[in-house]
C-alpha cells in the first residue's frame, strides 16, 4: 500500500511540473472590419525555427544516505534525447552496484580478493523500486547491472523524454569503486546511468558485463544536479561545484552540486575529513581530503601539481577547474573519475603514492575528458595515460628510455599480449596490466620515437582537442596519426596490435 501511494504522489507530483499546456478557451469568430474598401491584412507568423536539439544528457539526482546503515534512498530524473538514426523502443540504464550483489560473482580476480574484501566477503546491491517515462509507470526488466525500460511507443530521432527513476541501495563494505569503511563511504560507478547506444553494442545497446579487469565502463558526457542529503556533521565532497546548506535547526544538512560535462559523477561521505587545498600556475585547483593523520600532506599536493602541469604541458589546458583527491580503500593504487580521484590509503600514505597520483590525475585527460571504449579498446586509455605519466618522473631522453627498456624487459617473455582484444580475454589483473597498461606505453613509445618528439606532441595535443567530451576509438587515433606522419602506420599498428609479442624497442 505504501508503495502504490508513493507511486501516485510522483506520478501527480512530476505531472504538475511537466509541460503546462493548459486549455485554451474558444475565442468569438470576428468578422473582418472594412476600411476604405480594405480588410485588415492580418501578417502572417513567422516560421519558428526547430527546437534545438540538447547536446547532452541531463540528471537530477536527490540522495538521502543514512551512513550508519550504509543505505541510500534516491530518485533520479534523466532528461534523455534520442541522437541515433532510427527510432527507439527501448532504453537501457546500467546500474553497476548490482556486480555485487549476494547471488552474483563479483567482479575481482582471485588474485585481488585480499585486496577487494579485506574484512570478508560483503555484498551491496541498488534495487529500482518505480520507474516512469515522461510522468507514466513503465515496467522494467533487470539483469544484474543491466535494467531495460520497455516503451510504450518508439521514441523517434530528435525526442527528448523524461525518465524518472526511484530507488534504494546498499553499499558494501569493499575496496572498489563503491565502498566504505569504518572511516568513509564512497560512490564512484553508483548512479544508474543511460547505456551508449551504436551500432557496436546487442540490439544497439551496450551490455557488456562489468568485467573484472580495468574500468569496464563506456559513457557519454552528461550534465548533472545531485542533491545529496546527510547529518551535517558529515562531509560529501565529488564532481563538480559544491555548496551546503543545514535544514534549520536540524541535524541534516544537503550538500548540493553541479557538474557540466562530465563523464560521470563520483562523491565520497565521512565525518573525519580533512582538507588541504593548492592551485597550479593555470589555476587549476587541487583539493585534498583525507582522514589518516599524519599524513605528508604537502608531498601529496606538490605531486598532483606537477602531475597536472606536466599533462596541460604536454596534452593540454583542463578545462574543469578542480580535482578532488580523495583517500579512499582500492584494490588499485587509484580510480579515477571526473573531477575526482580515489586514492587508496596504503599508497596515498606510503609507496607508490606518486605513480598512483599521476595515472589517477592523468586519467582526467584520457578518459574524462576525452572517452573512449574502455571495455574493447582499453589500451586507448591507459596506454596515452602511462606513457604521458613516464615523463613526469623521467625528465631527459636517456631516463625515458631507461623507463621503457625495464619495462621492455618486464614483459618481453610473455605471450598473448595482444592489444587487438578487449577485456573479455584478460585471465588475470596481471595479464590486463601487461597487455593494455606496459605493452600498449611501449606501443605509445615506439611512436613517440618514430614521429620524433616534437610532432608527436603536436600530434597528441590535437587528438585531445578533437576528441574532448566525445568518444574516441582506435580508428580515430590512427588516423589522425597517419595525418601528422603524413605516411601510412599500418604495418606499425598491425605489428603491435595483432602479435602477442612485443616488437623490438625502437
């Protein structure tokens, strides 16, 4: 009973805030008045030009989290457009916490599990209670982090509908891109989120599922509004531009934010942060937020910093404004989202904090701002990001290449390294790690080497241009390669794409 009243409030409550197009009432027929022999000449309208087409996908997201419990209640309203050729009659969410859920296989190689589950095996899931279209209660179909919206109607090219989504969530006490501790919570991959649709995903739609290698996610920039809701003693920090507000004199206080283009929206919940904050020269502002103590507070920040002046250097300007470290548990060194990166405490506060930094704030180039395929061409993202963050720490020629040969050497002896594949074919992290981290840098390399440093730089700074906010592929990049080397790179390509080798250093 309660859920049927709460279904008719949201559908009279969205209905009245919905498209006013109130009756109008019907006007007395006036005959023409005649002057001078004259009717009136009464102007035709002018043809009013078609309604522009939204360039991306808009969320508003209310979240109440009781962080005790570990429990979320939320509604999402989802502005989608319909960009393809042809008519829809489906849309398809991914809700990526259902990975966890008790009947599933979560998605962590044995090899991690000690890292994933340090206390044990612990399960979360996000549970769709309603879901409407455009103010009307549509029926929905659930497959692990795959949820389908059936259409009463095709939605045609150039539509626009309203989904409207409420739901309930338990977050797991893992070390992953959701998760908690007895310190904090944190919700990276959490929102359901509108699938890609394109002629390379089942039926159009894209279901791959969340594999246990690398960042199996593949999304379009959207707008977002989220509204996150807590006791005011907590502080929610994520994407995008922050302000508070406290409910009166109660203990609640709603952390609001707002994020244009983003790939994604990721936030972390605790009542022990501190924070530290620096800029860069381009006034790129860096915030930190911890709670171990002590911590070297002032390394970690100049380390960021020379992170991201090195990749506007050599890639190019950030154009978000800030970037938000966050101390977290991982069973990586980091994860990284946009505008936000989660940083595993052990590295954050010991070894490998540095290397870790460098790939998270890097992955703000490579895989928030300009997207790409991360599930079938996962070298794309982490090949550009490891080889970029090589140079931070090897400063001349002769040390890069020192870098690259000890990798050479690392991973000359295995077999099956073949960068054509995606992450449906990796066996293990290691094998993941190999292939489309160190093998596909050395690829990255041997370009660099082959192009010659400075029209490689050109090179790469006018692929970032191109591609920001939109999704880039293998395709692309080897085809605007080809335009700066003014040569074909088939053979180059092919010989590093296709063989489970590594070719010999260059």
């Amino acid at each position: 009973m309660k859920k049927l009243l709460t279904a008719l409030i949201f559908i009279l409550f969205f209905a009245s805030c919905g498209n006013r197009n109130g009756q109008i009432e019907d006007e007395a027929i006036i005959e023409p008045e005649i002057n001078g022999g004259y009717e009136n000449i009464v102007e035709p309208e002018p043809e009013r030009p078609a309604p522009e087409i939204p360039r991306y996908n808009e969320y508003r997201v209310s979240l109440e989290i009781n962080p005790e419990e570990r429990t979320v209640h939320g509604i999402s309203e989802i502005t989608f457009t319909n960009r393809n050729d042809v008519p829809l009659e489906t849309i398809v969410l991914r809700a990526y916490l259902n990975a966890f859920a008790e009947d599933t296989d979560a998605p962590v190689f044995s090899e991690l599990e000690w890292r994933a589950f340090p206390n044990g095996r612990d399960y979360g899931f996000l549970d769709i209670q309603y879901a409407f279209v455009d103010n009307e209660p549509v029926e929905i179909e659930t497959d692990e982090t795959v949820i389908t919206i059936n259409l009463s109607a095709p939605l045609e090219p150039n539509s626009t509908v309203q989904l409207l989504l409420q739901y309930d969530a338990l977050i797991p006490l893992i070390a992953h891109n959701t998760g908690g501790n007895e310190n904090a919570l944190w919700f990276g991959m959490f929102l359901p989120v509108l699938s890609v649709f394109d002629e390379e995903g089942e039926n159009g739609w894209h279901t791959e599922p969340y594999y246990r290698a690398g960042n199996p996610f593949l999304l379009e920039t959207a707008n977002y509004r989220v509204d996150v809701t807590t006791p005011a003693r907590y502080v929610v920090v994520g994407t995008g531009l922050r302000t508070e507000e406290v409910i009166g004199d109660t203990d609640t206080k709603i952390t609001h934010f707002t994020a244009h283009q983003a790939r994604d929206f990721a936030f972390a919940v605790s009542p022990y942060f501190q924070h530290a904050y620096t800029s860069t020269e381009s006034s790129i502002d860096i915030h930190l937020y911890y709670y171990t103590d002590p911590l070297a507070v002032d390394d970690v920040l100049t380390s960021a910093r020379r992170s991201i002046e090195f990749f506007e250097e050599h890639v190019g300007i950030y154009p978000l404004g800030k970037v938000t470290i966050v101390e977290t548990e991982q069973m990586q060194d980091s994860v990284s989202f946009s505008q936000i990166v989660f940083m595993d405490s052990w590295y954050l506060t010991r070894g490998g904090r540095n290397r870790g930094l460098a790939h998270g704030l890097g992955n703000q180039w490579f895989a928030s701002v300009v997207g790409t395929n991360r599930i079938s061409e996962p070298w794309l993202t982490n090949g550009l990001t490891r080889f970029v963050q090589a140079g931070i720490t090897n400063e001349t020629p002769e040390e890069l290449f020192v870098h690259m040969e000890r990798d050479y050497v690392s991973i000359s002896a295995s077999g099956n390294l073949i960068l054509a594949r995606g992450l449906d074919t990796s066996s293990t992290w290691s094998h993941y790690a190999h292939t489309h981290g160190r093998k596909a840098m050395l690829m990255i390399y041997a370009l660099h080497q082959l192009m010659g440093a400075e029209l490689f730089w050109e090179f790469i700074a006018e692929y970032y241009q191109t591609y920001s906010f939109n999704i880039a592929t293998t395709n692309d990049f080897i085809e605007l390669a080809e335009t700066f080397y003014g040569d074909s790179l088939t053979d180059f390509f092919g010989e590093w794409f296709n063989n489970g080798t590594v070719p010999p250093m260059p």
